[in-house]
C-alpha cells in the first residue's frame, strides 16, 4: 500500500462520530519514495483529501512514506514513532492525539467491502 492509496481512502474511512463539530486542517509531509504533500480538511464530519500543501493547517505532521505506510497499517506504533523522531507533529497536539480515533485502518469497516 502507498500513502496515495491511503490519502484515497481517507475520507471513506473517516469515524464521522469522532468528526463532528471539528474544523481542522492536517498537513501531512511525507520524504523517500512515494513520498508527498498532502493536507486534510476536516469539517462537518466530512474529510477532504488535496494534494499539495495547505495554506494554514492546524497541524502538521512529517515523517518518511515507509513508516507512515507501517503506522497506518499498524505496524508502527504511532507514539513510539514520535518518541523515536521517526514522526514530527508541529501545532496542535491535541489534534494530534485524536488522529488515531478519527480514522478507521484501512480495511476496517466499510474499506474491507471494497478489497
């Protein structure tokens, strides 16, 4: 899996519950190979996916593509990830902390339907 296909999926595997009544923007800065800029808007339960980056995100988060792919997949811890240096959150860290209750893993729920 690469973080385009994860940026894809993204906003199917949103926990709209977790989701509502936020208005946020994650910016997601990823090195080596299939790395990338992307950004999220969260607002009114519904994630948008861009490519790119955003003109001021509530939080940013930079690590290599590889562990972001392991993290998302599960097999990266994400805090042991931030104690490590392997990922860099700037901003809101509050934001932060929630990521993991905002997105279901990619083939949990409605995702696995469609593999």
């Amino acid at each position: 899996m690469t973080p385009e296909e994860i940026f894809k999926e993204m906003p199917a595997n949103l926990n709209a519950d977790a989701a509502k009544g936020m208005n946020a923007t994650i910016q997601f800065n990823l090195s080596g190979d299939n790395g990338g800029q992307w950004y999220v808007a969260i607002k009114d339960g519904k994630a948008d996916v861009s490519k790119g980056t955003a003109t001021s995100p509530n939080m940013t988060l930079s690590m290599t593509s590889s562990d972001y792919v392991d993290m998302i997949l599960g097999k990266l811890n994400g805090q042991m990830a931030f104690m490590s240096g392997k990922l860099k959150i700037s901003g809101d860290m509050g934001l932060a902390m929630k990521m993991q209750s905002l997105f279901k893993r990619p083939g949990e729920g409605m995702a696995a339907s469609k593999a």
